[in-house]
C-alpha cells in the first residue's frame, strides 16, 4: 500500500495542527476532514467522485491487510487532530 497522500482530490492544510487533509463527504451530506496518507488502520474508504468532492464511507472496523478496500483506506482527521474538540459542532 502506498503512503502517498491522494492526489487527485485538493490536499490543504489543517487550520488548527497543519496535518495535510483533504474533504470528502458523507452519505449524510457532511463534510468531514480526511488525513492525506492512506493507512490500512483507516475505517474511511474513500471513494473518487468524478472531479467532485470524494465520498467517505465509515465502516465499523479498521481495513485491515485484506479487505478489498484497504488500498482506499484513510483515517478521519477527527481521530488524529489534537484540536479536533474545538471544531466539533
């Protein structure tokens, strides 16, 4: 699995810590901040979207060595964000 960040989606900076990340959206119509780097401990599998903003899908359990969408695997920046309590709504 690569640890390149994606590249085919706008990559920014997180206002808060400065982590890359990039949005992608729910199947509830939110947006949620993604890490850059794919990472088979991700539970989000991102999804192209044509030239749009990605889909994020939240699976219960991480991607693990196996699963078919494991090349697709990102972590919410949520999870990894030491300011992510101060963005909460």
């Amino acid at each position: 699995m690569s640890k390149t960040k994606i590249e085919w989606t706008n990559v920014t900076a997180c206002r808060s810590c400065g982590a890359e990340i990039f949005w992608a959206i729910t199947k509830t119509s939110k947006r949620m901040p993604i890490d850059a780097v794919p990472t088979r401990d991700g539970n989000v599998e991102i999804l192209r979207n044509g030239d749009a903003t990605p889909w994020a899908i939240v699976h219960a359990e991480p991607a693990g060595m196996f699963d078919a969408w494991a090349e697709r695997a990102h972590t919410s920046h949520f999870a990894t964000c030491p300011e992510a309590d101060s963005w909460r709504k």
